[in-house]
C-alpha cells in the first residue's frame, strides 16, 4: 500500500514575509471526497490574494484543518489517500 500525500500550501503563495500567515477560507471538495490530481481542493487566502489549492493526486480527500485556521508557508492542511488500482 502507497502512503498518503501531503496536501501543502506552497510557500510561493506569499509575495513576501510582511504577512506571513494565511488562512484555510473554504474546502472546496468535502472530507472524504475522491479527487483527481490538479482538482482544487481548497480556497487559501494571503495576503488578500486568494488561491486554489490542488490536489497533488488522485485519491481520497483527508482534511486535517478547519476553515478559517491560521497556515503559514508550507503547512501541510490535508492529506490524499491514493487510490488502489487493482
């Protein structure tokens, strides 16, 4: 069986460190929900700027965070279980 992939927010998000927290606005696909790699899976804001983050691969959706928690760069906010293709 393959691990889970870390669902991370990118430090590219942030333009710069005068800000350096952002925040988990929306799940854009439920917990539990099956994904394919390049869905959007969650809204994230910084520095009023608000981005799609993807879904690394195709699998099952495990959100390890709430909306509204507080993130900074890199925070791993999910997880995706990858499908066993028989």
């Amino acid at each position: 069986m393959t691990g889970a992939v870390n669902v991370r927010v990118p430090p590219e998000y942030w333009a710069s460190s005068i800000m350096p927290e952002g925040v988990i606005e929306k799940w854009i696909q439920p917990n539990g929900s099956e994904v394919e790699a390049g869905d959007p899976v969650a809204a994230i804001r910084v520095e009023s700027v608000l981005h799609h983050l993807l879904a690394p691969c195709a699998g099952r959706l495990e959100a390890t965070c709430k909306v509204n928690s507080v993130i900074d760069p890199g925070f791993v906010i999910g997880q995706i279980v990858p499908r066993q293709d028989a």
